[in-house]
C-alpha cells in the first residue's frame, strides 16, 4: 500500500488511544501536557494531532500501544446469563468482560438462550457477524445436549429430513447422532446435533418436535470454531490466528 493509502487512515492521536483504552480523551489530554505521550520517539503535547495508528510508534510513559480497529473473543457462556449487550433486569454477556476488552463495544455474534452455555463469539467486526449468522451461509452449529426420552434411530432419520416444528416451519435436514442412554426412573439421552440455521429455540423445538424434552444444551462448536474446553464458564479470550483462519474458512461455506 502506498503513502497515499496510509494517510487516509490517519487519525486523531487522542480518538486512537482513548478506542485502545488508554484512557478518556481528557485523560489522554492531560498525559500529553505533562508530556507523557511519545510517537515515533518524539514527545507529543497536543492529543489532537493526526497519526497513523498502523504505522506510529505510540507510547505513554514509556509503554507501547498497539492499535487494533477489531476484537474476536471466544466465550464459554454460562447459564443465567443473556446474549445481550444490556438489559434492565438480568446480567448479560457484556458484563462478564474484562474493562480491557469492553470498551471495544464488542457485541455477541448470534445469541444462546438465557440457560444455554458453551461457545459464544463476541466481535465488534459487524461485517464478520453479518456474514456468520447470514441464513444464506448456512454456518454449521454443534451442540451437546440432554435430552428427556429415549432418543432412537428414527429420530435420526426424521432430523435428517427436516422436521416440522410447532409453528408450521420445517427445519433443514440436520445430523443427530446418539452419544449415550442412561436408564433409570426415565431414559436419558446424551446426544451431539449439527444445524446449519438459528431459528429461536431451535434445538429445543426440534426435540418437542419429536416427543422428547432438552434439558441441557451446550454449543460446542459455529462453522471451523470449536469450544476451548479449558476455558471456564463465563471466562473469555482473545482468538488465536489459527481459530481466526477457522472462522474465516467456516464462513466462506
């Protein structure tokens, strides 16, 4: 890219700090008139002069900032919590973040239901989302669940071809597979199920569409992403180039 490229993406010294988090711009202000702020090595005492955040050195007190435009976080939600970016009443996913990742404004990409857990991206990348949870995409979703009943060949057979659920609406075909039964006072099923849409309750709809009753549900996997298991409920991280590259190739289906 030529210098022509790199100055258009020039940008207020104290806009591109405050969007790292290195504090509001009357904070970053007050640093600069102290003069704490340096780029490319030179003190800087106006916060308002233009640099380029891909390019410049930018340091505060001897510390170097790294300018990134998006995040990606991977979350393993916990129950009780909403995919939402506020709510009045209950805590949401937004408010399990470290304040190094919140002022992003990363938002959840798709939403689990309050009691669902497991694999959830946070992304402040509009572009990726949209393209992720478009229903021309058809992005793979893999969930473990517990299912109420005994959970039985023709149910695999009746996923694969679709079902139709409450409202009408017949589901693309889906894969089920049986992960094991447990028989006591009722059958427990454990099972694994891949959809390629995100209609509401959809893995809970299906189930009742057939008899049968979830009472876990975990997403383990959405397109090449799958669950970091070492990852405890409610933590969160930034992804990894490779689960990047994954995500990139999972959308592209």
């Amino acid at each position: 890219m030529g210098a022509s490229g790199n100055s258009s993406k020039k940008q207020r010294l104290d806009k591109v700090l405050s969007h790292i988090g290195a504090g509001s711009r009357s904070e970053i202000r007050k640093q600069a008139k102290q003069g704490l702020i340096t780029v490319n090595g030179t003190v800087v005492k106006d916060s308002g002069i233009h640099v380029d955040p891909n390019q410049d050195v930018i340091e505060i007190g001897g510390q170097r900032f790294t300018y990134r435009e998006h995040i990606y976080l991977m979350m393993n939600k916990p129950p009780g919590v909403l995919s939402a970016t506020e709510d009045r009443r209950d805590r949401t996913v937004i408010d399990l973040l470290d304040q190094e990742y919140a002022h992003f404004e990363p938002f959840p990409v798709g939403r689990l239901d309050k009691d669902t857990v497991g694999l959830l991206l946070l992304t402040n990348d509009g572009k990726l989302a949209h393209e992720l949870l478009s229903p021309r995409k058809h992005v793979p979703k893999t969930y473990e669940a517990t299912v109420e009943g005994e959970v039985d060949a023709a149910d695999v057979a009746a996923f694969a071809a679709g079902v139709e659920l409450e409202d009408g609406y017949v589901t693309l075909p889906a894969q089920l597979t049986i992960l094991s039964r447990e028989r006591g006072s009722k059958v427990i099923s454990q099972i694994s199920l891949t959809i390629t849409e995100g209609k509401f309750h959809q893995v809970k709809r299906m189930f009742q569409a057939v008899g049968k009753k979830v009472v876990f549900l975990k997403r383990v996997s959405m397109g090449g992403l799958k669950l970091d298991e070492s990852l405890p409920q409610g933590a969160c991280r930034e992804l990894t180039a490779e689960e990047l590259r994954l995500l990139d190739a999972g959308r592209e289906g």
